[in-house]
C-alpha cells in the first residue's frame, strides 16, 4: 500500500528548478515528480523484497532525470527518504552509459511495478512516457542548449 505521505508530498523548489530547465509546464512537471515519488517508493520495495535495484532504463529516462533534480536539495531529499522510508535511498547510476538489463529481467521489473503501483503507471512510464521524454526528446526540450545528453 502506497503511503498516503507519499503521495502528500509536494516539493515545489524542486517542479520549478525542473521547469527551468526543461520546456515543460509545471503542472506537468508536478506529475512527473508524482511518478518519480512512485518509483522511489517502488524501488525501495523492491530492493527490500528481491535484494536488488529497480533499473532506470531508457523509458524511464524522464524519472531519472526528475530525480536528478530532487537531490540537488539534499536537505528536502533526505527527509523524504527519512520520513518516508525511514533510510536514506540512494540514486546509483550505472557504471556505463549504456548499461542494458535482460528482457525477463525488465519484465520481472515492469510486473512489480504494475504490482505495487498500478497497470496505469507501466503503461506511462514503458509506452507514453518512452516515445514523449526519452533522451532525445529531453535533449530538445532542453532550455540551455550546452546540456549534452547523448
């Protein structure tokens, strides 16, 4: 069961930090943020339960680099963990830009997600979000032109 401080946490330094450098509006950016809450959450559990990490992958570009933002106000970041997790969660990224997960373990990850967090968000995150905010795309959206994120 998703915690309802969870899904009451608002943060907005963070939306707007986003949307400044990013093209995207801030009530998009709040439901972006929504889902970057959802994955930590799923993350979290799932690290407890199968003793390992939810991958970010490409479809998942747009939480990732949502999260980025969320732990540059290390403060906020780690109350939420604290409060919520009660453990501070931190973000690994992987050792090599184009560090690929196997397609059972993909499914095992997007059937835990569904599990914990709904059909709806892997439908989001796998299909809407991966064709509207992947690497590419976010390059685009980008405000400052000097980020390079290929």
């Amino acid at each position: 069961m998703i915690p309802i401080k969870l899904l009451e946490y608002h943060n907005v330094n963070v939306v707007e930090r986003f949307t400044q450098y990013y093209a995207i509006s801030k009530p998009e950016a709040e439901v972006i943020f929504g889902q970057l809450k959802l994955f930590l959450y799923a993350s979290v559990e799932y690290s407890h339960d199968r003793s390992k990490r939810l991958n970010i992958v490409d479809e998942t570009f747009i939480i990732d680099e949502m999260w980025h933002f969320f732990i540059l106000f290390t403060q906020d970041y780690y109350v939420f963990c604290m409060s919520i997790f009660n453990e501070f969660y931190h973000h690994v990224p992987s050792s090599t830009r184009n560090e690929s997960i196997s397609v059972n373990e993909l499914r095992e990850q997007m059937q835990y997600i569904a599990d914990v967090c709904g059909e709806e968000t892997v439908t989001l995150w796998y299909q809407d979000w991966a064709l509207k905010y992947n690497a590419r795309k976010m390059h685009a959206l980008s405000i400052l032109p000097e980020l390079d994120f290929e």
